[in-house]
C-alpha cells in the first residue's frame, strides 16, 4: 500500500495515520517529499481494511494498494497456463477450440440442424441458451429444462460438450446435470451468489466479462469461483460498452494478451456480442486467433431470420463452414507458434 | 418500427421483408427515397420478435422501434406521478424523503448509534446493508441474518423505516420479513431471476442503476418487477461508470429529470456512491434536491475510518447534521415548486 | 513518484531504476515488501521525463507521479478564488453571472432581438458563435467576421459582455477585437497552438472541458494559457461522452466541486450542450447553482425551429424568461451560501 | 429522414411539421400507427438544417437522418479501394505497409540510428514527431524546424518515406515540405480550421481517430478533407478512450473492418498508442493484420528508457525486428487472401 497525504497534512495527521496502519499488523515507511509526505506499508494483513480505513483518515489524499487484489487466478500464483478439461477437449492447450450456436435453444430441429452443421464445419462444442437473460419481461425467456434436455440430445448425436447459461444459483445444480461447461453470461459476472455457488458445481466454468467491467474486476470474480473450490475457470471478452454505437459494443482484443499475462486462466473470444453484426463475425475471429486467444464461442443459426433472438449476429452454417475454412491457416499459424504468442517483446 | 435498406438492396429483398413483417400481424407503408427505400410499420405485434427478425433479413441496413419498450413504468401509461408507500412514508409524494445510514452494519452499536443520529438529523429511513456484494471474495460479506435483526431493533428504537439490499431471488422472503424496501444494487440491475421474484415480495423495491446502464434498461427493468406484479418500484441514479476517475462513479445528474418525462415513479439520488468521496455529497445532495429528485440515500458512519466499507464516501454523523441543516432551504423551495419542477421548458 | 517494481524484479534492476531516478537528481527510498519493492522518489526535477523513462526500465510495472502536474491553476498554489474581471463582471466573486444566446449568430435581427430578451430577462453576458466548428463540412460554419460585427452592435445596444467562440490561433487576434471573453470549444481543448496564443490575446478565456476529457487534462489546457501568460481563465462544464443516449452528452455535475477543491478558477456550467435537450435545460440549471457553479452559459434563440445549429436545445426567450425567474430563489441561496458552499464535509 | 411525433401530438402540430418538411424541399409520407404518427421525409435537400429544425418543433419526439451524412468517403460513391500513394508506395493496394519510429525526433543519432535499424527489419515508412502534442506545458514540445529536417536526413540515408505531424494550420505548408505524409494527432481530430487547410496541402494525409470519436465522425473529418480538395486520406485506428485502465486506451479492433464496409479509404492500426504498453504491441499487431487493415504505424525507439516520450509503448529496434519476422506468416496470409478479406459472411 501507498498512502499519499495531503500537502498540508499536519504532523498529527500522519502520525495517526501511521498509527493506524500499525493497528493492522503492517510496518510504515514514511517518506517526506519536497510537497508531501509519502507512506509506504509492508507486510502481511487485510489490505482492503487497511486501505478502506485510512482513505477515511483526516489528511490523506489517497491510498492505493500496489499488490494484485487476486491471488489463485494470478500468474504469479501459477506460472503455467492452465488447461481446463471439458468433454475431454483441453481447453487453453495446444488446441485451439471453437464453441458455436445458436443463441436460444427454440426447438428440436433447430439445434439438431445446428449441432449437426456446426459438428461438421469443424466446431468442438455446442453452445445455445435454455436461460435467457433479456432486457425486457415481454421477450422470449428460453425453453429452460426442455431447452436443456434438446441440447444433451443433440450432444447425443453429435458428441459435442455442450456449453448453456445459469442465471440463478437456484439452477446451478439442474444446469450441471446437462452442462459440460456453465456459462456466466456478462450481465451475471459480478452476481455474487451465483459465483459462490459455482464454486461448488463439479463442472467447468465459462465467466464473460460484464459490459462495464474491468479486466481487474473480471479476475476477481473468477477468483470468487476458484476461492470457492473451482479452479476450472475460462475466462471470455465479449464486449465493452463505450461511446460508439457503429458496433453492438466494443471488442477489447488487447483484454487478450493482457489477460494472457496477468492470468494462468485460458482465455476465449466472443466475435458475435463484441460486434453484434454477422459481417464483422469472420474478421474479429481471425484478429481473435491471431492475438492468441484460445478459442471462440460463436453464434450460428440455421436461419438467422427466424431466431428469437440475437439473429443479425449469427452467422448460417454456410456463413460458418466458410469462416472454419479461412480460419485453418490462421489456426495452423497459431500452433506453431503457441508458445511464442504470450511472449512479450523487449 | 423503422426498416431502412440498403442503398441498393434489390426490390426481391425489399419485397421478402414487406411480406415478412405482414407474418408478424403488422402492416407495410413503404417509402421510396433516392437513395433508399424506408419502410414504416404499424399494428399491433410482438415488436421485439419482429424486429430481431428483419434485422436478419438479406438487405437490410438497420431496424428501428419507435414505440417505448416499456409499458406499465410508462408515462404513456399513467400521467400522475406514483407515490409508492414505506412505513407511512409518500415517497414520491410531497415530501422529500432522505434514507441515511452505513454500507455496511457492522455491530449493535454502529448500527444504534447511526440510526439514532441520523433521525435526529432528520432522516426518515434508515440504510445498511446486511447482504454485501464485494468485488472481492476475501471481503466482508455482510452480517446477513444477524444485520437484519440489528436493523429491526434500530427500527424499534427509532421509528425509521428499514431499507436493505438483496442479492439472490432466495433471500428474498428472508429480507422482505425484515425490511420496509427492498433495495436491488448496482450490480444486480439486470439479475432477472432476483427481478421477477421481486415481483411477488410484497415490499416496495428501490432499484438501482446499473453502472453502465441506460436510462432505458433501467425503465426495462423495472418494469420486470411491475409486470410481475409489484408497481411498487423506486428508481435510483447512483452514479455511471465513464473515463473520468476524479470520482469513483459519474452523477449522471439529468437521468433525474429524464426519468421525470418518461416515468411515474418517485427517483432518487444517491450522491454517496455517485462521487465515492464524502466532500462532494453536501454539494450533489444540494443539487440532488434542486435538480427535481424525490429524495436522497446517503452513506453516514459514526467512524468512517472505522468502516468495515465505503468509508472513504460517509458522512460523519456531524458531517450529515451540518448538510441536513444547509439542505432544509433547498427543500423548502423544492416543496413549493413541487408541481413545476417537472414542467418543461416552451 | 512511486514506482512499484514487479514481484519478481532482480536485484540488477531494482539498482538500475535507483540510478536511472539519482541521474535526473532525485533522492531514492526503496522499501522491500514481502511480494515487491517498491521505491519512493522525493526531490525537486523534470517529473514526467523521469517517469517516461522508469515506466520503460526493464522490472518496473508501474510509475506515478503523486504530485499534481499543474502548478498556477492550483489550489495550493493560490488558496483564495480568482476573481475575473469581464467587460466590468466580476466572474468567480459574489455574482452568479448569466451567458445566453444563441448558438450561432444568424442574422442582425436574430441576435439583436436575442440580446435585448435574454437582457431584459436578466443575463449578464451575450453568447453567439461566428466561427463554427460543425461536424460536417457541409453544415453552416458561421458568419465570421460578419457575425463578429454583428455582436458588437448587440454589445452596444444592451450593455452585455460579448463571449465568443475562436478556433484557430489565426484567428485569435480578430476575435480578440470583439469579444470581452474568448471561448475555447470542447473540441479545441487540447488544440495546443490554439491555447498557447491565447495566453497573450489580452483577454479572458473560457474553456470548455473537452467531451472526453479528465478533470485533470482541463486543468492541464487551463494551465497551458496561464504559463504562457494569461490568468483569466473561466472553465466551463458542458457534459462528456459516454455510453449514455438519453442525452446529448452527460453532464458530469460532480466535476463543478472538484474543481471547487482542486482550482481557484470559476466554474460555469453549460446546462445546453450537456443535455442537447430544451426540456431539461431548467432542472439542470437549478442543479448548476446549487451545487455550486460560478454561472450558466445557456443557449437561448428567439425561434429554435428556425436556427441553423442546435435548436433542440435552445431555450426560447419566454423559456429563458421563465426559467430566470425560477432561479431567482437559488440564486438567493446561492449568495447566502457564498462562502459555505465549497467548505467540505467532516 | 424519420420524424417520430410523441404519441399525443395533435394535428395541429403533425401539419405544422409537414408544412415545415416541404419548406425544405422534400416530399412528407406520414404514417398513422396505433399509439403515434411517424413521417418518412424524401427527396434532396439540406438535410441537417432541416433536421435541427424539425427537431425543435412542437409534438416532435425525435428526428434522426437514414443516409450517411459523408458522401465523398463513403463505399457508396466509390465502391473500389482506394490506393494512396506515399512516396512510391501504394497504400491501401497489395502491399501491407508498416510506419514505425520513435514518438519524438530527437536528436540526429536518435533517428538515424532508428531508421537504418527499422528500415532493416521491413519498415517501408518512418514516423517521428517534430511537432509535439503535449498534454503539460512543461513537457518537451518537439525540435519544430529542427526535427523536420532531421526527418529529411533520415529520409535520404535510408529512402524511408516521411509521416509527421501537423499541429496548426499554420505549420501545414512547412511541414508539407518535409514530409511524404501528413498526420493529424487525435487530439485535432476536429480541428477544422486544420482539416480545412489540410484539403490545399497536396500531400496525403493519416488521420487518426479522436480519443472519443466515433467512427462516423473520423468519416466526417476525413470528408472535411476531401471536401477541401484532397482525396489522399489514410485513416488510423488508435484506440478510444473508455473506462478500462489496464491499457492506455481501448483499441476498437472492430473500426478496421466496420470502415472497411463504410469507406474506401485504406484504414491502419497504431497498436502502440492502442495499448500504451510495449509488451501488448505484437498480439496486436498480429490482429492487426488478421482482421484486414492496410498497415499499421508503431512506436519504435533504440532506447525506450532514455526517450522524452512514450518510451513504454516503443519497441527496442531488436523487438521490432523480432515482431517483423514474426509477423511475416500473417502478412504472407493477408496477401493471399487481399481480395476476401472485407467480403461479409452470409
């Protein structure tokens, strides 16, 4: 921690703020500068306490703590890239992996065809929604248990994992029972409970980041889960809410690499929601592959005119089968050089 | 709904939209421009079902709806102001309403101590959390139970109506037994399984803005607890996130106003959590008031250094005296220009 | 300024940050933690170049400086307000002072019947653009000299002061000829040459905060004119980007009393362009003297349908007129208050 | 245009903006839905004036424009690439054209030394600012004439064409001697008075995006330029400014291939000011070139810790090199697939 007093702190002031700092366990180093006086802490203790209690403390300006407030998620705890198992695929390995469907689950044919189509242009996972989370009470809510029995269907038929959203933590332990992954949709990312209870799931987790959430924040929540018993986190950017409207919301790609170097976590990209418009899906899912991320979850539907939702950015299984196909030499690229992507330069 | 094509979107596409939009119940004027044709549609339909759909639709350039998605939150729907009812109090009515107390309750005589001052200071409700959602995993959670009941024996003692917030759809009973509001934070703006059980607790809510929630999904979620038959809902500015970090939160102080035009229910102000810094929550209280809000929510600790949480933005108790005292002017003028402080400008 | 080491950092690096920060003639104090050092730099020297440089060294992971990197815009460095002196005004004193006008300067008849409203309805100063900045090239882009004229002779028949706005150092000599106070545009807010020729232009500035600019990056433009010899500098609130669609821009109304803390400068606020909307321009003003601002620059035209710029939000001069007279009451306050009003809360 | 009347409008108010519509010019359809009159507008006029306008005219809720307000830049007016050429290279053609030096020239050894080692490792441009943008007053402004001629001096050695910024519209016609490429800093991203000027210069000109302008607007200032007489105009991705901290902006990856549709202009990616930060430079780079731009522009410096600016986001010359080599797969690939890559899926 850094605690910086105001220019004109009185003595008093920093002689208690010193104090306090002692009351929780930690050494003071104080630094008289030119215009103010500079504390230094060290040692062990509960930083947010500490931090939360002098930033109240008459005189100071600001505190601010300098260690990562994550521990299990962070690099520094783990060196090495941690590879997640889903349906015996190894997701942050040497593979890169392609989850695809269609936003909601809407009817048998409809994941059967895609299941089927996706399967075949090359994806290793099915994705598609039996909870819903929609803005507005009147719009379509998903088919919930039936919607989760037609994905193990097409699971069934395709051996795809299957990867679907939970939006409560009283479905947790339904969703699981048909769940190769649990999806942490971004508007759920800081929903404490439900990440308390993922804890506890016995399946792997894929966390989205909030629309306006930090990249500091999105550690936190995967560390609720891993501090909570679950060490098998993938983490997902999908987006951004900014200023500019030309896009559904904002691709931060560079959440990539920084991710890769904050984090042992695998790391996967959502063309789809980070653009909102099928056109754009191709050419964020090379820039996704290329800046290194582990995989995609992407959205496909057999006829995207007729989805219940999210339609404009789904691609059709044609539009899929000819994205898989320009994605190889990009995916070739990629392994031969997966050990050198996180490197960074000098 | 608005469907523009593309500049050269041929007349099969503007055709098979035209015939598609009729499959949905609506009827078709369509507009040729020089550049573009523009389609209007009218009727009665499922909107959103429709418009995902044409989004999708081979020569379509962009959809727009028109009408407001919300209904029963609607001025459309009902011109009076609404006046929701908590513990005798009008919120929304001709009183202006100030809740005040900790983040957090910490212990019997934090919370005794608080709820005495701030009633003599001239609150009418008391504020404390006793279900914490925390960034970080490591953090205080929240008393829980235990604050609940603290909060009552306060209630007891000072006749303060209780507000609270709840996180997860399975506290809901437990909370709604203890509080007079049931508050829904930031984070939990778009936790739809909490909203809809929220419909049916039988407490008034006061629902927060999300950080990086438009005006609109915060009327949309809202209007998730009325349709599911609670029209008792208090909106809440507490702050957006932006670039600036000057303050922890950005006072997005004309949604007060806005909402004023587009809703019937009471709004209020949260300038503790919007500044994050308690020297700024005299001067945004003040323009709180001014600005035509129902009332405040404001964070008072009797030790802010002290503060298990949000130290940093309480008030001492003499801290919230002295405001309470300069704000009685302010209030008074908001009281005899209630009825103009809404009216727009000719 | 602190530079906080990574955890695992060399002895070899540690070293060779304290050296690099002695050659630029600071004093070093380096503090071991249990994860990191982290070195505190006191002394008096070229700030930013020795972060730039540290920030680079191989194990740094982060530099910042703590003291702020303006100097005469400072509190600390000049405790009482600035007062500024405008065509008699005194800006930043004991006066709540009142721009209006039109957005653009249109026609003899258009603003001499503005000037004459918005006099007898109790403004203090005249605003109108003759140099334009518009988005699109294709838009109007001012009367130039022509409309300069024209403000004069609004000048000389109601006694207002003249604010305009310049936005290009070529043109500052001109303006500079006609206006009682040179307005610097959100856009041109960090147009270097342009603030550096107005630091001799021999008049007052208001400068507007830029749409996505810090608090601190507008002190930093302030202090651009005030080192190159101009201290008359009035900043100016007119709303920032963000997700927000409701509005125009998002009136960042808590950055009046940060200001308040952090500069002697006045502070007014620009209730126009922070919402774009004439029905919320009233509610925002109250908001901007109470929480309070030094004065209001608002947008004022005798018939908004017929202006060439920013008609949705101009107030007519029976709106302007009305809204005056509601103010009256705040204003009141506001003088009561004077003093009190940028104390800060204990 | 789209004008949507607010549900009760009266008749009265919908003539008066028919009538005003067909003062402009154009043809009124008006449409009668259930709840509101909606009118489509066609036909050729001013369509801004008509819109600030309409938008203030009683009854109306919202006005909004349906063809692009660009014209010279857009797909639409010119469906082919266009291919700029700067000093005998084609930008926006079959080459993949990478620009890197340092932020700031600074002295001969300093840029010499940087072009002979980028030109070695592929660069076909040199950057390198004489002209400095410089948030503080106090910060180094640029060697001016000085660095110009510097630049010259490289630019001989190494036959590397020049890109250099431009501040004023007073420094263009100098600095148009000295360099093969204009650049206009985001800062003057409107700076109209220097777009303007820029429109004479007969030099192409690298535009980058402002800190918070949306694409639409880069799209405007571009037309501003051409509109002004240069249809030489390069266009920059340089990251925008959001609420995430962890990189020094938010590189919008997806502006690449929205402007890709938009316009025919070549669009390069600055991953250096994207990220601030030197290790996050070559995942972006890759992207860069993955998701289709025509080049990008990188900050590189033969001793980052010892430049006056931006030291933290330059590559060492050895990192550039070792970024080239990596990168030449990518650039291999995106040759390949030149024409396919802004095809839209289906």
């Amino acid at each position: 921690m850094i605690i910086s007093m105001r220019p004109h702190a009185t003595r008093e002031e920093i002689d208690h703020v010193c104090e306090r700092i002692r009351e929780f366990g930690y050494k003071v180093h104080s630094i008289e500068g030119e215009e103010r006086v500079v504390i230094g802490v060290v040692g062990v203790g509960d930083v947010t306490a500490c931090l939360e209690s002098i930033e109240s403390a008459p005189g100071v300006e600001s505190a601010m703590r300098i260690s990562a407030p994550y521990k299990f998620v962070s690099r520094e705890f783990k060196k090495d890239d941690s590879v997640i198992k889903v349906n015996g695929l190894d997701i942050g390995g040497e593979e890169f992996v392609v989850m695809a469907g269609p936003c909601s689950v809407e009817s048998e044919r409809q994941i059967m065809e895609t299941a089927e189509g996706v399967a075949a242009a090359g994806a290793q996972m099915l994705r598609g929604g039996a909870f819903k989370p929609r803005t507005s009470p009147y719009d379509f809510q998903g088919l919930e248990l039936e919607g989760l029995k037609l994905l193990r269907k097409a699971k069934e038929a395709t051996g795809l994992g299957i990867i679907t959203e939970v939006m409560s933590d009283r479905d947790v332990e339904l969703v699981a029972e048909y769940a190769d992954c649990m999806q942490v949709g971004a508007r759920n990312m800081q929903n404490f409970a439900l990440l308390k209870s993922l804890g506890a799931c016995g399946r792997p987790v894929l966390l989205k980041r909030g629309l306006s959430s930090t990249i500091k924040e999105l550690l936190m929540s995967a560390e609720y889960i891993v501090a909570h018993g679950n060490p098998s986190v993938i983490l997902c950017e999908r987006g951004i809410r900014t200023f500019e409207t030309a896009t559904r919301n904002t691709c931060d790609i560079a959440a990539v690499p920084v991710l890769n170097e904050l984090t042992h976590l695998p790391v996967v990209l959502d063309p789809s929601h980070a653009t909102g418009k099928r056109s754009l899906v191709p050419a964020l899912s090379r820039a996704g592959v290329a800046v290194g991320a582990d995989g995609l979850i992407v959205e496909v539907h057999p006829c995207p005119e007729k989805a219940v939702s999210d339609g404009a950015q789904s691609l059709t299984l044609e539009g899929f089968r000819r994205m898989m196909s320009d994605l190889e030499a990009y995916i070739r690229l990629w392994k031969q050089t997966r050990a050198a992507l996180t490197a960074t330069a000098v």
